[in-house]
C-alpha cells in the first residue's frame, strides 16, 4: 500500500510522511495509459523524466529532448491521473541560461500540462534559480549526485558522492532545501552518504541507486517491470518481464493471422 494516504496527494504530504516515517513510492510515466494504471496502484508521485527521450524516443541521450515534447507527454500523465502527485522534468536548456529563462519554462509546464511541480538538476549552482521558481508560486523537486544531463561534464555514469566528495553532496542537497524545493532525488550515490543527507534535511529524498535509507524510491518504468530487454542499470529490481510478453504475445497475434484463425466468428460482426 502507498505510504501517503490521501485521495489527493499535495506536496505537503511528502513532509508529512517523513515526519511519519512513511516511505514513498516515485515511477516514471510518459503516457495516460501507465499512468492510469500506476495511480490506480497507489503510487505517490508520477515523474515525466526526461529519460522520455532514450525509453519513448529512443534516444541515446537525454540531452535532445525539448520543452515542447516534455509538455506533450506530461499532458497525457495528467490527464489520466486522479490521486498521484504529478511533477515534470525541465530538460536540458530550458534553465540554464538564467533563473528567467528558468522560471518562464517552469511556468509554461505548469500552464499547459497542468502538472504540480517541476524538476531540476543541479545543487549549490542551481540554488538560486530554483529560489525564482519557488517565488513564482511553482513546487520544485531537485536533483543531485549522478545527473544524467551533466554526463559529459562527470564522465559518464560514474557514481557521485564518494569519499571527499560526500560533504559536496551534503552542501548541495542543503542548498536545495534553503531555496525552497519540498524534495530532492538522489541518483547513484553510496548508500551511506544518501542516508546522511536524509537526516539532514527535513525535505523528502527520493532514491535511485542510493540505498534503502532514503524517504523513498524511483525508477524508470520500462526498467522496473522489464519493457525494456536490454541492459539495465545495477540498481534496478525487475518486478515483471513485459518486453518478453509483448514479444510472446505479438507472435502470437501474427501466428494467428497467417493460420487464418483471426478473426474468428467472436471477433466478427
């Protein structure tokens, strides 16, 4: 069961279920179908990652999708969501040029999707641009550690945080919390260092690839139940094989169709 219980999840309710020891449940979503279905489950927050572009766009990087495509996606999450807290990704290019440029993208996500939050990466560099956004009346989750947009600048999936460079962490996730961001992600950080920073702050810290000591979880969805049949990152759990099914039953659906036994009279008028 969800660990929020409420029949519409706010961002306050995030700081309540720490304060309670509640865990939260996170999960991508890009379309009204999988968000449907992950509502109905009791997930408490929905992300419209800009991971979009390498499991919808298949892309090799995030780095290309826009704005425009964010906000086609993310209208489709919200469209179909009725209880989870639906927040959207600003992707690359959409802030980093000034905390105007930063505040007018967050605004047209929040404007034309109907979303109730955005994202953003970056810690003690990003502090005051997630500051406007907050002053303009628009929740914002942070995100630190391994940050996919900055990959080139961190030399690829390297795992963030260690040794000497844990009190970076700590100074960047209290950085986020000053400005005003009600949570932070953690991605792909030690354990240890992701669980101090979660005693730190009273803002909720959201983990992938940072251990069990965070306040909760995300995953990419496509990962997480097996949509995608390629190699996964180490610290994904596959709770299903739906690549394998959707494989198993499309040749199925073309067996069929080559013995002549779809339709049959049920499927016929």
């Amino acid at each position: 069961m969800s660990g929020i219980d409420a029949k519409k999840i706010r961002t306050r309710h995030f700081r309540e279920a720490k304060v309670n020891g509640q865990k939260v449940s996170v999960l991508t979503s890009y379309d009204a179908l999988s968000a449907r279905i992950f509502d109905e489950a009791g997930v408490d927050m929905l992300l419209v990652g800009d991971s979009a572009a390498n499991v919808v766009l298949g892309r090799d990087t995030t780095l290309s999708i826009t704005l425009d495509e964010m906000i086609v996606l993310a209208k489709a999450v919200t469209i179909a969501t009725k209880r989870a807290l639906v927040v959207v990704d600003l992707p690359f290019g959409t802030y980093e040029v000034s905390p105007n440029q930063a505040v007018e993208s967050a605004i047209r996500v929040m404007r034309e999707t109907g979303a109730a939050a955005v994202k953003i990466e970056g810690g003690v560099e990003i502090a005051q641009t997630i500051r406007r956004i907050v002053d303009a009346g628009i929740p914002v989750v942070g995100h630190i550690g391994y940050t996919p947009q900055s990959e080139h600048s961190l030399g690829g999936h390297v795992v963030q945080g260690r040794g000497a460079s844990s009190g970076k962490l700590i100074a960047d996730a209290r950085a986020l919390e000053q400005a005003g961001a009600f949570a932070v992600v953690l991605e792909m950080v030690p354990a240890e260092a992701a669980r101090e920073v979660t005693e730190d702050l009273s803002i909720t810290t959201i983990g992938i690839g940072a251990g069990n000591g965070t306040d909760g979880q995300v995953l990419v969805w496509q990962d997480a139940f097996g949509l995608n049949r390629g190699k996964k990152p180490r610290f994904v759990r596959e709770y299903a094989t739906l690549g394998d099914s959707l494989h198993d039953a499309a040749q199925a659906y073309i067996a069929d169709i080559h013995a002549g036994t779809f339709p049959g009279e049920a499927e016929s008028f």
